[in-house]
C-alpha cells in the first residue's frame, strides 16, 4: 500500500489531465496521479487489483467524456460500496443546470474548469482541502 496521497483525474482530454497533474505536483510532488481517459477506464482501474490495493483520496471527473460519462460514471461510483465514500469533484466545461443538479443529487460539487493555470491551481488546492490532503506547510 502506498503512503503518498492518491488522484485519480478522469478526463477524456489529455491535455487536462497533464495540466492537472502538473499542478497536483507543483503542490506537492509526492502526489501519485492515476489518469484515465473515460468513465470506463476509470472503473477498470478502481475494480483492479491495484486500484482495490490503493484506492484514490480524491477522484477530478470530467462531465462529458465518450464510452461512459461522467453522469453515468458518477452514478457507478456513488452506488458500489467500495467506491462511493471516495471524494469526487465533477471539473468540466459544462455549466448546465442539469448537470449541477445531478451532481447535487449526490452530494458532489461540480466545478467549471477555469481559463487560467493559476485559477487551475487555486479550484484543485480547494479540492485537495476538500478530500484533507493539503499538504502540511
């Protein structure tokens, strides 16, 4: 089992996921980011047996993503008992009511991505003090 605080940022952009694990990082290299491009990577990854041995500290969830969404990965998560106490925030482009509300639904806050790297940094230092891992200063 590892000691270091695990990510797991789903994002079927590439370019997200390494500018979010670049900040995660610039805050505290010790951080182990996972990265998966769809909900079904994902749950792939958290059924493993590495992902059941070391499951995240937190999950960032991108709303809108092909092969299974984040709606309906959000859904996965918070239904299987081994998943649904791990923290999730919902980080996407979508501003829609609908979505909210079916985050809300589950008690998740979903966040819209911000235009700048140092918004970026301040919405995930908001998430990692969410899920207690802020690193100690």
């Amino acid at each position: 089992m590892t000691s270091h605080p695990i990510i797991l940022c789903v994002d079927d952009d590439p370019d997200d996921r390494e500018m979010i694990s670049d900040v995660l990082h610039s805050i505290d290299p010790q951080y182990v980011v996972k990265e998966a491009s769809d909900g079904r990577e994902a749950l792939n990854y958290l059924r493993s047996q590495e992902g059941r041995a070391n499951p995240p500290h937190l999950i960032i969830l991108d709303m809108n993503m092909p092969r299974l969404s984040g709606r309906e990965t959000l859904a996965i998560l918070k239904s299987e008992a081994e998943t649904e106490s791990i923290p999730v925030v919902v980080f996407t482009t979508s501003s829609a009511h609908t979505d909210s509300s079916f985050c809300n639904r589950f008690g998740v806050e979903m966040v819209t991505k911000p235009p700048t790297y140092e918004a970026l940094k301040q919405q995930i230092n908001r998430f990692l003090a969410f899920a207690a891992l802020q690193p100690a200063s």
